[in-house]
DNA sequence: CCTCTTTAGTTGCTCAGTCAAGTTAATTCA
DNA sequence: TGAATTAACTTGACTGAGCAACTAAAGAGG
C-alpha cells in the first residue's frame, strides 16, 4: 500500500487515517439511516427536521431559520418538507408578518412519530458511534471535528444555500 | 465504556460530540467533491475507482473486486462505469476466464485524468482534514474511525451490497 | 408613488443512487 | 448429462438532491 514518492502522495500514517476516515464518511450515514428508515420511515435528515421544530417554541420555525438548522439548502428543505407535509407531520403556512416567508410548524401527528423516533434514533447513535468509544475518544473526536469544521469554513468554505 | 444512562436522551458530552461529528458528515463529502468537480469532472467516488485501478496490476480489476475496493454496491459501480467509460477513461470486457465477470481497465486517459486529479484531491484531503489536526490527532482518528468501523459491521452490519 | 432590487421559497430539469427484476455464465448434483 | 441453483453483473422504475429559473412579497431610491 504504500508507493512512490511523486510531488506529494499521500503515504503512510496518513494514508491509513484518510482511509478510515473515508469509510466512516461513506458507511456511517447509511448506517443510521437503516434503523430509522426501517423502524419509523424517515431518513436521518428528515428527523433534524422534526427534531428542530419539536425543540423550538411553538413548534415553529420559518424555513430558512429551519434551513440553517438542519444544514440545508432551502431546496433540499422544501422538498423535504412537502414530503413530511404529505404525511401530515407538519404543515406550512404564510408568515402573517412577512408574505414572503414560511412557517412550518410540527403537528401533533409529527411530534408522536418524533417521539417514537427520538429513542431509536438515540440507540443507533450510541451503538454505532458512542458506546464503542472511551470518554477520552469521545473527547478527541469531539475536536477533531470541530477543527474539520473550521478548516472546512476556512478553505472555501461549504456551506448549504 | 459509558456514563449517561443508556435509555435517556443524549446531553452534554455527547451531544455535543454527535453533534459536531454530525456536521462533518454533512459537510466533509460536498467540501471534499467541491475541488475535484470543479477542476477535473469526477466525484470523489469516480476519483476512487480510478484510483483502486491505477493501483493495481494491468490497471484492471474484475467489477467486483472493485467495488469492494470503492466500498460500493455493485449497482452503483455498474453506473459509474457506464459513466467512466462514456468519457473513455475506462473500458470493460467480458473476463476470458469467467464469462460472468466483467474487467474494468483504466484507460491511457483515464490515466492521464488520473494523475491530473491527484494533487488536487490530496491537497482537499490535506488542506480539509490532515494538515489542521496534530500528528496525535491523526492517530486518534484513525483509531476511531476504525473503532466506529467496526461497531458497524457488528450492529446488523451496513456493507453495501 | 412607481420602479428596481433584494429576500424567501418553490419547482423544472437532470443526475446519481437504491432496490428489485432480468440476463448470461458457471456450478452443483441427482 | 441436464435441470436447478448460484454468481456476476446490468438495467428499469423510482426517489432525493442540486442548480438555475421563476414567483411573490418587501424594501429602497428617486
């Protein structure tokens, strides 16, 4: 596995942790998809979603606010929201304030199936990612991806629109 | 291994750990296919599958192998060589040994493409995840990340299919 | 006021990925 | 040997997300 030595090629103990890393990237968010998708039908995603409005006063959020805290394109978020609207578990409505923004609010039906899915969705987190770990890798993790983060906002910086 | 009671809703420590580990999730894979989409047309996946084939030897490898090489479904792989061979950077053939295995082969462009997009992806993985973190971190991630592995495959094990 | 611009959201188009069904080739074993 | 099974893909139908174009409501400036 390791190689040759051209302008800079990843090689070594580098090369080892990028690869971990990558796989925890590409297998982790399925992962925890399964459990919910099979158990309450919604994607990981989708439950941010009904986990910002149940948390928030009213239940309530306008979208781009809601936008912000799922970490999601308006796009993406519309789309999801007209799903979870056609499943009754929230609805939208004018902003009686500003006629150009949107208020979701969580509906009753949303908060029950929020509620079933919160112990689920605790489970999967704790087998897949905290029981395994030591408090001090916890920890570790914990500024490591805070550091990833602010490399991320630093280099271009991704952020949803 | 643990504090928190096992079927209580995630706090302190731990929340903010899946939290921040969440956003990275999120954020990481866009930021990391940002550079190579914008300089050479691949995806971080599509640069895997060239990368698994440069590596090995003839630059050939049944469809198969690959996709255990890119952690991916054989469906997924099958689309992305029909991409890859689309702009000729790939071709496949029927294996003369095995007439149900398909060989994937880099081509001498996609070669070319290859050792264009590596700097590229290597100075994103560096600039986006190695070179902020200290060589302790490095370790620690790995360390982790291959501990999280692991938890995965255990609990009802996600391997793509 | 009446344009001109900005803000907030939604939607058409397209593409990547999943699941399940289909195809063709090897294997098994009765 | 030949029918049934398994293996290795490929493909069709469908879903979710991104981008860009579009609509509607504020706000700004002259």
């Amino acid at each position: 596995m390791n190689d040759e030595s051209d302008a800079s090629p990843l090689t070594g103990d580098d090369l080892a942790t990028w690869a971990a890393l990558a796989t925890v990237l590409e297998w982790l968010p399925p992962a925890l998809d399964a459990g919910l998708a099979r158990d309450v039908d919604l994607t990981h995603f989708e439950y941010g979603i009904l986990y910002a409005l149940a948390t928030s006063p009213e239940r309530t959020l306008r979208m781009s606010v809601l936008a912000g805290y799922a970490n999601s394109s308006l796009s993406r978020l519309s789309r999801a929201a007209t799903r979870l609207e056609g499943r009754g578990w929230i609805s939208r409505t004018r902003d009686p304030a500003d006629g150009r923004s949107t208020l979701a609010l969580l509906t009753a039906q949303g908060l029950e199936v929020f509620e079933r899915a919160t112990p689920l969705h605790e489970r999967n987190v704790r087998a897949l990612v905290l029981d395994p770990l030591t408090s001090a890798q916890k920890q570790q993790l914990r500024a490591i991806s805070e550091r990833i983060q602010r490399a991320i906002r630093e280099n271009g910086g991704w952020a949803p629109r």
